[in-house]
C-alpha cells in the first residue's frame, strides 16, 4: 500500500528534533499562504500527525506539501525538504482519507 501525503508528512516532521519542530510550527504559525495561516494556538502544542493534519485540511492536497517544504527550507533543513519534495510527487503518494 502507497503511503498517503500525511504519511510522508508525519514522517518527515517525525525526523526533526525538538528544536527544530518547535521552529517548523512557529515559522508555520508566521506564515501567510494563499491569504491563510494557521493559527499559533492550534499549533502550540500540536504533534507531528495533528500539524500535517492542519497542513491539509487548511491548504489542501494540492499545497499542503509545498507549504511544509517551503518551511522546512526557512529553517535550514533542504535535506528533508528535498526528501519530502521526491516523496510527495502527484504518483507517489495516495489522497489521504
């Protein structure tokens, strides 16, 4: 079974220290996308499956992916953008349900 863009989401924010998932969800919080954001308080004292799950539901399928590894970049982890970015091509991940 494919694994779904939350899957790949989950995981790759799984692979970031504390620190640095702590600064993920604050520059997330800062960050206007198609004229949204999600709000800081929602994020707080979210864990890795609810932050992909806000990423989704807030920005679609379609940008979800694209907006984390655009954060992921801002708080210099290119590697796990770029995994990411292989990871979520429109054939290798299934609509998450």
């Amino acid at each position: 079974m494919k694994k779904t863009l939350k899957d790949h989401l989950v995981d790759t924010l799984d692979d970031l220290v504390e620190e640095q998932f702590t600064r993920f969800k604050d520059k997330l919080g800062e960050t206007r996308f198609q004229g949204r954001k999600i709000a800081k308080g929602k994020l707080q004292k979210a864990k890795s499956l609810e932050v992909a799950s806000l990423l989704i539901s807030t920005y679609s399928q379609t940008h979800a992916a694209k907006n984390a590894v655009s954060i992921l970049r801002a708080i210099n982890e290119a590697d796990l953008a770029e995994e990411l970015k292989k990871k979520t091509r429109a054939d290798d991940c299934e609509e998450s349900t």
